[in-house]
C-alpha cells in the first residue's frame, strides 16, 4: 500500500514566488469568494488564523490538481 503524502499548504504556500501568491489568492476570492487577506493570514500562518478542514481540504485539492494556475 503506498502512502500518499498531501502537501502541507502552509509551506506550499511559503515557497511560491510573490506573482504565484498573488495569482493563487485571487483564484481563491474569485472561485470560493473567500477573502484575500483573511486567506492571505491563514496560509502565512498567522497566531489566531487557522484553516478550517473544509478549507484545507480544498486547498489540497486545488493544488494538486493545479487548476489555480
């Protein structure tokens, strides 16, 4: 049985140029209407942002499908 390891996006997030942050989150606002700044706070980790599983989930899910790009 393989084990298939989910990026973390918290450091997939952190290892994108500023061009690819900024195409990334707009996506986001765009598809889901979630808000760029709370987002923003959330992938950079920030002390009282988190995300939530459904958020995780589709984060995951975009970026191995690669469809932000």
């Amino acid at each position: 049985m393989e084990i298939c390891q989910e990026p973390n996006p918290h450091d997939w997030y952190s290892s994108l140029t500023k061009s690819e942050k900024s195409s990334f989150i707009r996506y986001f606002c765009n598809k889901y209407n979630m808000s760029a700044s709370t987002l923003m706070h959330k992938l950079n980790n920030r002390r009282s942002y988190r995300l939530t599983f459904l958020e995780k989930k589709t984060i995951i899910h975009e970026i191995n499908e690669g469809l932000w790009r």
